[in-house]
C-alpha cells in the first residue's frame, strides 16, 4: 500500500469516524405536541418516581397536548393551577441509528422534562437534578411563543448521552411544568422531541413546519463572528470580534483556541458581490485598531486575510484546487483553509480561508518600498500589479496600455496613494517598455529581458488547466523585483478560479478540450496581445513541454490530484451538507454554470470528470518538444511529502521524493503556528519521533535549502 493510500486512510479514520458518529440522513419527530399524553394537575405531590418508565399512569388523566388554559394556545384547557405533570410514552423502533435528538420546549412559566426517568432539560426553575415540588414557582415569567408564531426553545441530546438514556422498545418523556404565580393568568405547555436519524428508514412523523435541523458540530474550524448587528459592507470596514474553533472535530460550544479577537471586516468581490453569499475580506486587529500580525489556522503571521465563499461554484472546491496545484509547482501562492462561517449566529456555510496577496516575506517575497527610495535601484520593487477591470466601484487605480487591445494595469501593493508619482510612472514606463519590445521583429530575442521565463511557464500551467473564463485578463497578478533580485517581472501569483474547470457558460466553450491562451474571435479574444506571441516562441513552447513532463509525473498526476480532492472531500465531512441546507441551489442554476448537478456528489463528480479529461487532453497536445529545449529538462519537481502512521503516536515514517537532499528539513507546526519540531531529512524515508508532543493535529512543512516545498501536510498525534 502507497504512503499516500495510507495517508488517505488514516484520516478516513480520524475524519470519517468522527464525522461518520455525527452523520445525520434525516430528521423525524417521535412526539408531537399534540398527541395524547397522561396528565397530573398539580394541586397535590405525585408519587416520587412518576417520571420514571415501571410508573403506572393509567390512573391520570389523558388529552391532546398542549395542556393550559388563559391564551388559546391549548388542545386541553385545564383549571388554574400552580403545576401541571406530563407524561407520554413511546416506541423506538431501532436506536442504533438515531445519533441525536432534540427536545423543543415552548412553555409559560418553567419547566423540567426528564427522558426514561432522567433530568434533560429545564428552565427558570430549581436547582438541576432535584425535582421542583409541585408548589415550587417559576423564577421569573416567561411567555409562550407558538401561538404568535415564534419558535419553541431546543435542547440537543448528542449520541453520548442517547446511548445510556434510550432502550429500543417503549421509553418515556416526563415533563412537568410551573406558573410563576399562584394566581398567574395563563400556564402553557407544548414539547416535542425529534430525533436526527444515520440511515433511510422513516418509522416517525415529519418535524413540525418549523423545524430546523441543528448545526452538530465539523470537521472543519468554526469561524464565528459577531459584529454586534451592525451590517458588513463593501467599505468600509467595521469593527467585529471573530473567534476561531479548531480543535480537530469542532463545536460551537468549545473554546476560541485559533483566533480571539477584534477584526475590521468589508465584503469584496467583483460579479460575486451579487450572489447573497458574499465574500469577505477583514483584518486581526489589536483592541485599539492597530495591526495584529498573528497565526490564523496554521498559515503564517499576518494581518490581511479573505474569507471566500463559493457559491456557483457548487463543488465547493475549485479555488483550493487550483491554489493546491500553484502550490504544487514551488511557486508562491496563497495558502487556504476551509472552514465553516458564522455571523451574527447565522449559518453562512463553507468558506475558504486564504491569504490576501500582499508582499510580505511569507507571501510575496518582495522588497519593501520606503519613501526615501525615490530613485536608483531601490525605485525599481518591488511591486505587485494586476490586469483586470477598471471598474468605478472596484477603488483601484492604475493605466491603460497603449496597445490593442488595451488593458488596464492597476497598481495592487504598494496600494497607488501609498506611491510617490515617480514610482507610479516607473512601473507604467517598465511595463510599456516590454509590451514595445514585444512588438518589435526580434521580440523573441528581447522578452527575458523583462520577464522571468520559468515562472511564466509555472503561470501558464496551472492557468490552463483550469481553462477558466476570466484567464489572462482579469485578476491577473504580476509583481517585479527589484534589480538587484533580477529586477525582472514574475507571474502570479494565482487567484481567483471560481468559474474555472468548466464552470461557465459563456463567450468561450467550457469543455476541457482547447487551449485557453489562444481564444480568438467569437471567443471574447480580450487576452494582452503578448499572452500568445510569448508563448508561442520555440523555445518557450519547449520548456514548457518539459516542465510539463515533469509535474506530470509528480505532483500533477491524476492521480495525486485526484487524492487531494478525495483528502478535502474527506476534511469536509457532513459540512457541504449544511452549506446546501443554507443555500438552496444544487438542481438549480447559478450564473454562470454549464453544468448543474442534481447532488453534491454529482458536482464533485463532475469536476473530477472534467479534470480527468482536461489533463488527458492537455497530455496529448503540449507544446513544443522538450527534446529541442536548450536546457534537458526542469528542476525535477517535489512530490507532496507522506506520513505513516497517521494519525501517530510515538513516532511517525516521513517519506519524501526530492531531488537532493543537501539541506533538507522538516519543521512541525501546532495550531497556533508555533514550531514544535525542526530536523535535517537524509532520506526518502525518515523515522520521526515525536517525544512528548501534546495530542492534537499539527501542519509540516518541508524545506530544501531554504525554498518551503510543502505546506499543505497534516500529522494528528494521539
């Protein structure tokens, strides 16, 4: 068996179990309101074990709940009264598959309800697990919410507690309810329990119309945030607090341990601002608004972050792809998480976390500019620039090109009032240059002198594997070095595949057949003119066969792909479930889809399809010929490092594929992002131990003379 296979595995055991424990097919509700139910009025005490199942009722009163009387809410009206004692019986038919349930209390004044003799659940009464006498008095009033159509209260039992209080067969829900006084005007009692069901089987009743199933708990970091009802806009920020849940299976009930703390919080977006789940971009703040440079979920300090939420793109997974094969090829690109949002205790979803692009030295390696670098070599980066649209309400700012079609050139970081005018026109100047020399008889001879050629052919890979719509000339990042760090422009980093691999449906065909650089005609042709001249120089075209060749057989085969996506499906768990709870739209078209799914496995299903296929086609019509390159071949290209066992213990088998291991490393990461663990890597295969290291999941990373190869790489210690 591969490490790979084994890795996969391992977390299918981490992963699937937890989450596969939690797994809900459906809701059912096993008593209603109104059934009929035994009742006590609660002039006298009854016997003390008259909520337990061996209890005789037969000598109560029976009736359709709710049982009160004042506000017209009641199936039977019974005489004023302190107290009133309820009782019901039920069967289950197999409790092996129930995994939880959920006791909903709508009531006036207090109430203790008790499942097989068992406290559960109560309020505004009493001290918990001692039963109120039966002229014990509400704490305060409380008023019933049914009848003026609110929605009762809910008390969760998880599969832990069901397994020591359920008994296949007849079982029992007491529930005894209390007035706040004597002479109270009104007394209400309507409850419910529903019970979340792991397989098909339907041997209950519908939930009421009301009924909305919980939230039970992820695989992924919960992502909370509270903006105390104010309402987040596309500028400018508002303060929010946001809190961070990721312990390995998460609750909303645990503790804040990835983030805790104030952000400023915008929408952003371009066409995406008009789907109704928006896109976020925010800031860690101190309390008193200055930057916090912190950790978020394993990725490296920073204060800049974006909450993406995929919306048409319904796999859920098309931008953390794409950024996984960016990864994949050495080149900075943004790294992500996923996770599952909330704002203002509203369910949001499936979000990725990622990294704005912004130079820093984890992000974009670049040079910083200071106001004193007017001139000389320091006037030449490092800068961070893009082609997209010049739009008035996208606040950026930049020039158009002076060549047809022209294109709009907009200044990303520095942000343009942060440049002094002379470092705005260099820029212009240096990019007006090359697009000169590209127009020129011997541009083949002139183009590296302005661009780095093999992080274009990194670009240019990745780019066309996903094919997507808005490839080359919107959210198309470039950033320049200074001259004495080559001083020559890089490509990307990547951003932005929402409506790639196949997921638009217009201008240009979304098969996984042809090559996106060279759309032309009907096909929206609006690519800079120098996209298709550069690549189209034999040379270029060569190396980039050769590179192909050689990610091909590491990190882009099919199949380690394939695993990746298997590895985030598995990450996920019940999580997409609930994202299509929250947002109705599988069957359903969203601008601009081609393709529409019925299921999430069907969109999953589709996208791996659809990748299969671009890669096949991609294999049997690469440019150029490696063999007539002027170099042999590319730097041979790090597969993604695997870990076994895993989870672990004791010690863990790192395997590795790298070219030289002169100067490799590992280094592990809890998460918090401190460094736990550094050590040189000899061999392919490692023996690790781990000493003392506390249980939890930690990120690993890998290095070879200082360039981070791998970031992506999770190890869980039990």
């Amino acid at each position: 068996m591969s490490s790979k296979l084994t890795f996969l595995l391992c977390l299918l055991l981490l992963i699937g179990f937890s989450s596969l424990a939690q797994s809900i097919n459906h809701w059912e509700t096993a008593i209603h309101n109104d059934d009929t139910w035994h009742f006590h009025i609660g002039s006298s005490e009854p016997a003390s074990d008259w909520m337990k199942p061996s209890f005789d009722h037969t000598a109560w009163n029976s009736g359709p709940g709710g049982f009160g009387y004042g506000d017209g809410d009641d199936n039977t009206t019974i005489a004023s009264t302190i107290s009133v004692y309820l009782t019901k019986d039920f069967t289950l038919v197999d409790t092996s598959v129930i995994k939880y349930a959920i006791l909903h209390a709508d009531y006036d004044d207090a109430f203790v309800a008790y499942l097989n003799g068992n406290e559960i659940a109560r309020n505004n009464i009493g001290t918990q697990g001692v039963p109120p006498k039966h002229d014990d008095l509400a704490t305060t009033f409380k008023e019933a919410t049914l009848y003026s159509g609110g929605t009762p209260e809910s008390y969760a039992l998880d599969g832990t507690s069901l397994r020591s209080l359920l008994m296949k067969g007849t079982n029992t829900l007491s529930i005894q309810v209390h007035n706040h006084t004597s002479t109270s005007s009104d007394l209400s009692s309507n409850f419910f329990l529903s019970l979340g069901i792991s397989d098909q089987s339907r041997n209950y009743t519908p939930t009421p119309s009301w009924f909305e199933a919980p939230y039970l708990g992820s695989t992924l970091p919960l992502v909370i945030i509270s903006t105390n009802n104010e309402t987040i806009q596309d500028e400018p920020k508002i303060t929010a607090h946001m809190g961070i849940i990721d312990h390995g299976y998460n609750n909303l009930t645990d503790a804040y341990n990835g983030y805790d703390g104030q952000i400023a919080i915008e929408i952003r977006g371009a066409s995406s601002q008009s789907f109704p789940k928006k896109n976020y971009g925010f800031e860690t703040q101190l309390a008193n608004g200055e930057n916090n440079n912190i950790s978020i979920i394993g990725m490296p300090a920073e204060n800049d972050w974006v909450l993406h939420g995929p919306y048409s793109d319904k796999s859920l997974l098309r931008n953390t792809l794409a950024y996984h094969m960016g990864q994949a090829t050495g080149r900075y690109t943004p790294r992500t998480r996923l996770c599952e949002l909330f704002i203002n205790d509203t369910y949001e979803g499936v979000y990725m976390m990622t990294e704005k692009i912004k130079r820093d030295k984890n992000r974009v390696d670049l040079a910083s500019l200071k106001e004193e670098d007017l001139s000389g070599e320091e006037l030449t980066g490092g800068y961070i620039f893009q082609i997209d649209r010049d739009d008035a309400n996208s606040n950026i700012d930049g020039w158009y090109s002076s060549t047809s079609p022209s294109k709009f050139y907009a200044y990303h970081d520095p942000k343009p009032d942060e440049l002094a005018t002379v470092q705005r026109e260099y820029l212009k100047e240096y990019v007006s240059s090359f697009e000169s020399d590209m127009k020129t008889s011997d541009f083949e001879n002139k183009f590296q002198n302005y661009v780095d050629l093999t992080s274009w052919i990194d670009y240019f890979l990745v780019t066309e594997i996903g094919k997507h719509i808005d490839a080359y000339k919107l959210s198309f990042y470039m950033h320049k070095k200074k001259i004495t760090n080559g001083g020559k422009i890089h490509f990307g980093p990547l951003w932005d595949f929402n409506l790639a691999f196949g997921n638009f449906d217009f201008a240009c065909s979304p098969d996984p057949q042809g090559w996106t650089y060279e759309f032309q005609g009907t096909c929206d042709n609006s690519h800079p003119f120098w996209i298709k001249k550069m690549t189209n120089i034999p040379e270029v075209s060569n190396q980039i066969n050769c590179r192909w060749n050689g990610l091909r057989d590491g990190p882009l085969h099919t199949d380690s792909l394939m695993d990746f996506l298997n590895l985030k499906e598995l990450e996920m768990g019940n999580a997409p479930k609930r994202n299509f709870e929250r947002w109705e739209i599988l069957g359903e078209y969203v601008w601009p889809n081609d393709y529409v799914g019925e299921t999430y496995d069907e969109e999953i299903t589709f996208l791996k399809n659809w990748l299969t296929t671009r890669l096949e086609w991609m294999d049997d019509n690469m440019l150029g010929d490696c063999s007539l390159a002027s170099i042999e071949k590319q730097d041979e290209v790090y597969s993604l490092a695997g870990a076994y066992p895993n989870p672990a213990t004791d010690y863990f088998y790192l395997e590795t594929q790298l070219a030289n291991y002169q100067n490799a490393r590992l280094k592990m990461f809890n998460s918090l992002g401190q460094e736990v663990l550094s050590m040189n890597i000899n061999n392919s295969i490692e023996k690790v131990h781990l000493g003392n290291l506390p249980k939890g999941i930690y990120n690993f990373k890998i290095s070879v003379g200082g360039l981070e190869k791998s970031s992506s790489n999770k190890l869980i210690v039990q």
